[in-house]
C-alpha cells in the first residue's frame, strides 16, 4: 500500500510546492511510482511541471465534489516519471462551495483511498492557509505531515499555529494523524540566523526533523519557470544534491532500499 504525505504550512514561501516537485521527481528516480496531488487553487505544482493551468479541464476539484471519474484528469509525464491530479481554476470556489456539505473536510480521503494502491507516494501540496483544503489534506495524510520551514525567524511563528490545528483534526477528525519530519529550506550559509532558526527548529521537533537542508539557491527558484524539477533544470546544483539527499533520507527510513549504483548519480 502507498504512503501519503501531505506538505502543509499556512505561511506562504516557505518552499512548500518546491518540495513537493522535487522530492517526488527524485522519489521517481529512484523507481517509485509517485503521484502529486495540487491542492492549491495557484496551481504552482501544476504549473512548476510545465502545464498550462489555464488549459485544465478537471482535476482535484472533482476529487473534492464526488466525482467518481477525477482519475481520467491524472497527467503523467514520462520523462519526469510522475503523475500529478492537477488544479484548475474551479478549484479555487471549492471551499465556499463544500461549506455546508457533510464529510467535507474527508473529501479528498475518500476520493483517493483506490490510488493508494497504484502508487508507492502521494504527495499533497497544500495551499498557503488553514482552511477546508488544507484540512482535507491533513485528514487525507495518511502517513503523515511533511513541513517544510523557512530558515528564517517570521518561519518560526506560524509554527505553533499549525502544530495547534494538527492538535485539533488529531482530535476531531483523524486522531492517528502525526507530524512525519520537518523539512528545513532556504538555509543561507552566509547568515548566523539560518543556523539559530535550525537549532530552535531541532529543540522544539527534535528527531523529526530532517537531516538533509535545503539551501536557498537561484537554480531552485528557476526551474519551475522551465516546467522542469531541479533534477532535470540543473542536477549537479546544491538545490539538486538536498532534495536527493532529501528522497534518499525519506525512502530509507521508509524501509526502501536504495540502488547503489544511483546515489549521486541525479
């Protein structure tokens, strides 16, 4: 059965949908068979792939409405090896229009419990907010919740209030729900702050936290203009050594062995 993984933080910048392109274009690489899930009304893990968003006809919109046929808007790029459920621009009415349906906020869990076996990773992206999305991704989480954490100061902030609604869908609505690891990003080598930000960070979530660091890196912010991961854009980048050292950490500790004759070959 796969794992799902939902990135969630309610501050925007923070990496998130960086992390969900290139943490499962390497999870690819390394031959899982991985599906992304765009939650986010942006639509920027759709369009950080080369898609047209403004061309989607359907994606995780009709997840979230009911529909039993959403799986025909599953794209698959073979050259990055990942499916992704897309975001459209009908999307972004979803929670106005969800408010007063019953189950809402297990939409999503419902909608994909038959992918779970197509797939060895889902990953959701979620948008920058707490609200009915995000809590759809959060019950949807079945093996946990994935947060990446700017490494700087104002990241911190917004920490207490996520863990506060973790706290509360673990206690309302899906009590097995568990904070997977903490992904630090944009750590800046050239600053004392990036390294006090990560040692709070390793205080408060101690060995949830991951050893592999994303460092800020302009090769990282670019590739999503050119519709390509950082593996594709520029794999010998730092950017492309973190996330691969991410997949690796992850996939290792989710009990996959990995091919010795790939590590560092990305």
């Amino acid at each position: 059965m796969g794992l799902v993984y939902t990135l969630a933080n309610q501050k925007g910048g923070v990496g998130k949908t960086t992390t969900v392109i290139n943490l499962g274009s390497y999870l690819a690489y390394y031959g899982k068979r991985v599906l992304l899930i765009d939650l986010d009304p942006q639509a920027n893990a759709t369009s950080s792939l080369g898609i047209d968003k403004s061309r989607i006809r359907g994606g995780t919109y009709e997840a979230l409405s009911g529909s039993s046929n959403f799986t025909q808007y599953i794209l698959h790029n073979p050259r990055f090896k990942i499916s992704i459920l897309p975001s459209s621009l009908a999307l972004a009415g979803a929670e106005v229009e969800l408010v007063n349906e019953l189950a809402r906020e297990t939409r999503l869990k419902t909608a994909i419990q038959n992918l779970i076996e197509r797939y060895d990773y889902i990953l959701i992206d979620c948008p920058p907010s707490l609200g009915l999305l995000t809590l759809n991704g959060l019950v949807a989480a079945k093996d946990g919740v994935l947060i990446p954490v700017q490494c700087e100061y104002l990241a911190l902030e917004g920490l207490g209030q996520l863990t506060q609604t973790i706290s509360r869908v673990q206690s309302a609505l899906y009590k097995d729900l568990i904070i997977r690891g903490v992904i630090l990003t944009m750590f800046d080598t050239r600053t004392n702050l990036s390294n006090d930000v990560v040692e709070e960070v390793k205080q408060h979530f101690q060995e949830k936290v991951f050893n592999s660091i994303i460092p800020r890196s302009i090769r990282l912010a670019e590739a999503p203009s050119y519709g390509l991961p950082i593996s594709e854009y520029d794999p010998k980048s730092s950017g492309a050594q973190a996330y691969q050292s991410l997949a690796i950490e992850i996939l290792k500790s989710d009990g996959f062995a990995i091919p010795k004759s790939t590590i560092g070959d990305g």
